[in-house]
C-alpha cells in the first residue's frame, strides 16, 4: 500500500512539473488556433447574406452547438465498411441534391441505424406543389434502396420558402 501511494505521489509531482514534456505541449496549444477565421463566413457591408444555422455555426464550435451530418458507427475500432459509408454519403448527398433541384432549404443529414439509412432535410415548397413532393419522395427512396442495397427512409420537412430558415443575416 505505501510503495502504490508513493507511486501515485511521484506521478502527481510529474505531471505538475513545469519542465514536463506535458506540460510544455499545453502551453503550445495556442499556436494551433491561429486559423480561427477559416470557414468563418465574412460579413457583407449592408448585412445581405443569409446564413442558416448549420452555415452560421463557426468550424470551433461545431462540436457544441449542433451534431454531424453523418451518424454512423463504421469509424470504430474493427469496423469493415469506412471507406465504403462515406463514399455512399457523397453519392446520396449528390443524388438528394440532384433530384430536387433548387428545393433543398438545408443540408442533407444521413442517419444509420443497423440497416436502414434515414436522410432528413428541409425542403422549400416555393418551386413544388405536394403531388411532386410525394414523388420526389417516393422515386428518391425505391432508387437510393436500390442501389444501396438497404432501406432508406426519407423524413421531409416543409417551408415556405428558403427565407424561413435564416438564423441571421451578415
């Protein structure tokens, strides 16, 4: 028992060291930071650029105010298919994008759960009436499962137009 607590003394004292490759690496973080401005949308000189939340979120702070646009587990460790769900993510976000031309109001979110593939967006009604939404949302789902060899399930939500999305403008 004396020689574990000794143990962790000395590691305590370590890892309080000035001198410590630790604590020397902590205080170099800050020459990391120094692009913070990249992937920040510039401001316009009358504020006429719309941002939504997904846009408006800068790169630093994406971990705490808002999710990923992929859900999937394929990046653990022993998993088979990496390479192959993100190439898939590419083509259903180019397919989605493709099929409803001019509609899309949001990014395209690519949930997996097992075997079925949900993508959820938000779609702008300005340019469609509900006859083709149905289609859309009908000829995007027997061709995506399809070619991916798994179900997919599409959850739309409407607005009226693109200008129900802005959370501010710059």
């Amino acid at each position: 028992m004396a020689q574990l607590l000794h143990q962790t003394r000395s590691a305590i004292s370590f890892s309080l060291n000035v001198n410590s490759i630790a604590f020397r690496g902590l205080s170099t973080t800050a020459c990391l930071n120094k692009n913070i401005r990249s992937g920040v949308p510039s401001t316009t000189r009358f504020r006429s650029k719309s941002l939504t939340y997904e846009q408006a979120v800068p790169p630093s702070r994406i971990n705490v105010r808002k999710g990923w646009l992929s859900w999937n587990t394929s990046n653990l460790d022993g998993e088979d298919r990496t390479g192959e769900t993100t190439f898939e993510d590419v083509i259903i976000r180019k397919f989605i994008t493709g099929t409803w031309p001019g509609c899309l109001a949001s990014e395209v979110i690519v949930k997996r759960k097992h075997n079925l593939i949900i993508l959820s967006f938000l779609v702008s009604m300005e340019r469609l009436v509900p006859r083709q939404v149905y289609f859309l949302k009908g000829y995007s789902e027997e061709l995506l499962s399809h070619w991916l060899k798994s179900p997919v399930k599409l959850e739309i939500q409407t607005v009226m137009s693109r200008d129900d999305t802005v959370f501010k403008k710059i």
